[in-house]
C-alpha cells in the first residue's frame, strides 16, 4: 500500500490532467466547473504582490509603516516588556509591537507580583487539564490566556520569526484591525491519555468576536484543542501564508512537547503507573515503540473552528437593547496560501457564516503512513480523522485550487442539516434540520487511498473523491452557489428565548465576493507554499513587515 501511494502521487504531480489506470485506482479528471461562481479572481505565478493582505482581512485592516521611528512602536525583548505594550496598546499609545526575542508566557514563568497581576490584569491563568499535565514542561510553565480588547489598530510581528510560548491570544469584541505577521506559536500541547482531546481548551489564537484580522506567515505546531478558532460573531478574518501542524517523526527534538511528554508516559509505563484504560499503556502492551508513538503524537485534531455554539443563531439584544454583534451569522474567513500537516478536521468547520479558500496544501502522508505501518497504534490510537471543509446551519465553504494528499475525506457532513445532528442538541437538531449547507472545492487536486482525482466537487454530479465522507440530501446545491445565508425572520428573535418550530431560510444566489484576488496555478501550489508559508520564510525590514500592500516590484530590503 506504501508503494502505491507513493507511485499515485508521484503521477498526480506529474500528470496532473491524465487519465490512466493503476492497480485498480482511477486517476482522472472530469471537471465540470472551474472557478467558484460570482468570484473574480486573476491566475499568475509567486511574486512579492502576494505578500499583500488579501481575502475579507482586505476590507478593514491598515498600514502601520508610518509608526516606524515613532513612540507608537515598541520594540519588546522580554515578557513584562510585552504585556507594557499591550497595555499601552489599549490607551491608543502603542500601534506597533515588534518581538525581538522569545517570549514564554506562561502563568508560572511570569510569576507576576499582586501588583504586575492587577496591573496586567488582562492575562491569567488558564486551567490546568482535568486529568493533570503529562509534560513536564507544561507542568512547570503552567499556560496563560492573554486577552487584547479596547484595541483599535495594532500590528504586532517579529523580524525573524520569534516563538511565543504558553499562551493563548484571545481577541475580544472591543478589538478591530488586529495584524499578526511572522511569529512561531508554541507550547500548547501534551499527551491526552483518554484520546478525547477535551481535558483542557488550550488554543494559540481565538478571535472572540474582533473584527479585521490578519494573522499572516505565522507558524502554529499543535495544541491540545484548536490553532485558530474564530468565536462570538468574529468577522473579516483573514489566515495567509501561514503553516499548521507537524510531520511525523521518530526523532522529534529534545525540548519538543512531544518528546519531553512522550518521555514522561514511558516513564509512567517502565514504572507500571498507568491503568488498563490508557491509550499509551495499551499502545506500548501491544507493540509499539515510544519513537513510533512520537511520530504518532504529530497530528492536531481540531485546526479551525468558527462559531462556539449552534446557540449563537442571531446576535444578543439586551435589555436596554443594546445590540451585541455575536451571531455566526456575522463570521467572514479567509483562508489563503496555508500549508497544513497531519490534521484531522475544521478546515475549516463554519456554522451560518462563510469561509473561502485558495491555495492550501493539506498533508497528512506521514501520519497515514504511522496508521498503516504500526497495528498497534492503528487499533488503539483515536487520531484517524482526515477531514477538511464542513459547513453547518447553512453555512458556505468554498475552496479554489487547492491541493489534498492522504485527506479522506475533503468535505463532510452533510447537504441539509437534519442528516448530521450527531454532535447537536436536540432544541437545535430540530431548529436547523433544513438548513442547506454549501460546500465547493474547484480546480483542486486529491490523492488519497481511494485514488487520486483533479477537478470539482460538483463533477459527476457530485460523485467523487472530494465528497467520500459527505452525506447528500438531493444534490439541490450543486450549480446552486449561494455565499450566504439568512435565518427568515431572525431580525426579530431572541437569543434567549428561540422559536420552537424549524427556521425558514434564504440563500443570496446573487451576492458577489466583495474581494478580487490571486490564484497560484495548481501545479505551483505545493512548491511554492512548501518555500514560503510559515515564519521566518521570508526577510524583511521591519517597516516591510508593517505594511498591507506590495506591488510586484516591491523591495523587501533597503539598500
């Protein structure tokens, strides 16, 4: 099996437009549409250009490369250094953070004083995981949860892509135009010994409801629950050139989360401290090398999740009323030009609002190839999920040019919401069970174990490898594109009291992408995001780093 996946994808790369058989695997392609409707969008290969803001992040964030020798930017080398600045952001007198070293975040590492804890009272300490800590690291670090609101303007990047450690950024209602460029996220994650990846919510970023943001050339390992989570009515979001997740390895390095937890199990498991019911007891008992469950260990569950709650449906009146902008209904993301690795699901997940995609590379090939080689870990290990796109509660997730190795299943869930309740309460099973939910991917490219496929999602009147983990209803979405939709009715409903009979909805067939943008060719995608998404990827002078547009002339560094 390792060897005909690795010949398919070695065809897929190279004949990309083929149609052949081998060893009973189809390649073909069949495209029936090509662009995803009422979009505009331009085809030409990598250059500085790109490194524009781009996607719905484009409506609403600024150029700060004024701010460049002024008293509004502040250069930060240490971790009370950085919490000055963000306070100082929330009085308009800090607009630029540069990140000049490392910082770790966690709560027993700043070990604040009851004054610096009052002063700083904007971050605090994030719950410890309900079953303890299993890395050592994380144990004596503990994590903090940083909370950036009243914060109108503020871009905070690093020159040569710094680490920020322990932390998870919570980006409130109360803040707007929000950057973050070229900075490694780290040090979130350890061994969940049940496999249900719920003892704790660590997340690297969650936007709380801020409005304009854009979180780019960023680098996110794994954590214990999402990378980036947009929540409360967040919108015009923007992800670009950005990489998430880690490839597996036997050999990870010896400061890693996984290996310094890892180390900590086995010891756990030399001694004979572990009940029958632990994951790693049952993987060691039956086989498996602590290396082989290191390189196991390299996989994120929950990438991106948009909208906390079925519950959110419209946004919250007071009763003064007061209208707080919290509905998923608001939510706008763009994903653009990201590489992901080993990750299994919400690439993203959007409940009501809309996602649009272009230019991603998601790999899961190395932790596939952990599954396939290693029994043990395959019939105790709980990480086998393999998705990306799910849209629900009428949700739309469109997806252009993108490039899908060892991924399942490309698209999930399910065309009316009334035929994947599994994971709702029954008060909204019953309110969104006629939802339909919109998912396109376009001139895309799979290859996975059931074969390998370029072209649509609509192809073959929805019959193929994109839509293998996907449940049709009657196939009314296909040539049907709608960028949203509308709860009929919604504007005079209340949060606190819903309606008791299904929700009527209306689909915007006619509503246009309010953005233009750039489109790498397909075969180009792999390459060039292997070169240039993550941190440190590209160089820079700091007044470069803190501006939105770049033509394709632009010089990165002054002479």
């Amino acid at each position: 099996m390792k060897f005909n996946k690795a010949i398919i994808w070695l065809l897929a790369l190279s004949f990309l437009t083929s149609s052949l058989l081998l060893g009973g695997i189809q390649v073909t392609k069949a495209a029936v549409i090509d662009s995803i409707p009422n979009t505009t969008r331009d085809f030409k290969e990598y250059d500085n250009s790109f490194l524009s803001v781009t996607g719905f992040a484009s409506l609403g964030v600024h150029d700060r490369s004024k701010f460049t020798g002024t008293s509004y930017y502040r250069k930060v080398k240490t971790e009370r250094e950085f919490l000055q600045a963000i306070l100082d952001a929330k009085s308009g007198n800090v607009k630029v953070i540069e990140v000049a070293r490392d910082i770790n975040l966690g709560w027993k590492e700043l070990n604040l004083s009851s004054e610096e804890a009052k002063k700083y009272n904007f971050v605090t300490k994030y719950r410890d995981p309900m079953n303890g800590f299993t890395n050592p690291t994380l144990a004596s670090s503990g994590v903090s949860q940083l909370s950036i609101s009243d914060v109108d303007g503020l871009t905070i990047f690093s020159k040569q892509g710094q680490t920020i450690r322990h932390v998870e950024l919570k980006l409130q209602r109360s803040t707007n135009d929000i950057v973050i460029r070229n900075l490694n996220f780290d040090g979130m994650w350890q061994w969940d010994d049940t496999g249900n990846h719920k003892e704790v919510g660590w997340t690297f970023i969650k936007v709380n409801g801020a409005n304009n943001v854009w979180i780019d050339h960023c680098k996110f390992s794994i954590a214990a629950d999402g990378l980036i989570d947009l929540e409360n009515g967040a919108s015009n979001v923007t992800i670009s050139w950005s990489e998430f997740g880690l490839q597996a390895s036997e050999n990870p390095a010896l400061d890693s989360d996984i290996y310094k937890s890892i180390m900590y199990m086995e010891e756990k498991y030399t001694a004979n401290a572990l009940s029958s019911d632990s994951v790693y007891h049952k993987m060691r008992s039956a086989g498996a090398t602590k290396e082989q469950i290191m390189a196991y260990a390299a996989y994120h569950s929950k990438v991106h999740l948009n909208g906390s709650g079925d519950k959110d449906y419209v946004n919250y009146v007071s009763s003064s009323g007061d209208v707080i902008k919290d509905g998923n209904q608001r939510i706008r993301l763009t994903l653009a030009y990201n590489r992901y690795t080993n990750i299994g699901q919400r690439v993203p997940m959007i409940r009501q609002g809309t996602g649009h995609m272009y230019n991603c590379y998601l790999d899961n090939s190395t932790h596939d190839d952990v599954l396939e080689n290693v029994s043990a870990i395959a019939d105790y290990g709980t990480d086998t999920l393999s998705r990306a796109l799910n849209a629900r509660n009428g949700a739309s997730i469109a997806a252009d040019t993108c490039v899908f190795h060892d991924i399942n299943e490309p698209i999930t869930g399910a065309e009316i919401q009334g035929l994947d309740t599994k994971n709702m309460d029954e008060q909204w099973a019953e309110l969104f069970q006629s939802a339909y939910n919109r998912n396109l991917i376009v001139n895309s490219h799979i290859t996975n174990k059931y074969g390998t496929y370029t072209g649509s999602s609509w192809d073959n009147n929805g019959e193929n490898l994109f839509n293998k983990g996907f449940t049709w209803h009657n196939k009314s979405t296909i040539g049907n594109w709608a960028w949203s939709s509308h709860i009929v009715g919604s504007e005079n409903m209340s949060k606190t009291n819903p309606p008791t009979e299904p929700f009527t909805f209306e689909y915007k067939y006619d509503e246009k992408l309010p953005y233009t943008y750039y489109v790498l060719p397909l075969n180009s995608v792999v390459s060039t995001l292997k070169q240039f998404a993550g941190a440190d990827k590209v160089e820079m002078d700091p007044e470069y780093w803190l501006k939105t547009y770049y033509s394709s002339e632009t010089d990165l560094i002054e002479e």
